[in-house]
C-alpha cells in the first residue's frame, strides 16, 4: 500500500474448489474512470507465487464502486466502499466485504 495516494486492495473467496476467486475479473470505478484487474496466480520468482490480490492506485479518491464478475459470468454488484484498505469478498452466498488487515 501506498502512504500518499489512495488504494484499494481486492481478494475474493468463492465457496467450492476455486476458492481463491481464479478467474474472477475485479473493477473499480471513481470518478477518474474505470480500473480493471484479473485475479490469477503470478510468479514473483523461482518456487513461489503471490496471493490473488487485486492491488488499485485511486489517487484521491475517497471512496471507489467495486464489481466482480465470476468466472462463471455472474456480476456481484459490492457496491461503494471507503479506500486506503484491504477488502476480501466472500462469494456464494454473497457477504458483504469486511476490512482486514
């Protein structure tokens, strides 16, 4: 996370075998416009992986519209949430996002 800008940082957790929320398109909407992130596993190096987590520069953004859509095609309106946190989304059934960290 950034100190001087405004973030947001995304993870999902679908019930079943794809836990981890793979495949799952994350958008973050201010009034600068539209930001996309796919969640999928990344290599940071030889014998590791980093954690599905969609990371957001939003500048001064204060609060930011957030929208997932599955991979199964499904849309899950979030809705608005404040900035400068870690948001994880629990999917199926839907609950509300909760700050960690």
């Amino acid at each position: 996370p950034c100190p001087d800008g405004s973030w947001l940082q995304v993870t999902v957790n679908l019930a079943g075998r794809n836990s981890d929320g793979l495949g799952t398109l994350v958008e973050v909407e201010t009034p600068d416009g539209v930001q996309r992130r796919l969640l999928g596993v990344g290599s940071t190096g030889l014998h590791s992986a980093r954690e599905p987590t969609a990371h957001f520069g939003l500048g001064s953004a204060e609060s930011a519209e957030v929208r997932l859509i599955l991979p199964n095609g499904d849309v899950v309106e979030v809705g608005s949430q404040d900035v400068r946190r870690r948001l994880r989304i629990d999917v199926w059934p839907y609950v509300p996002p909760m700050s960690i960290g």
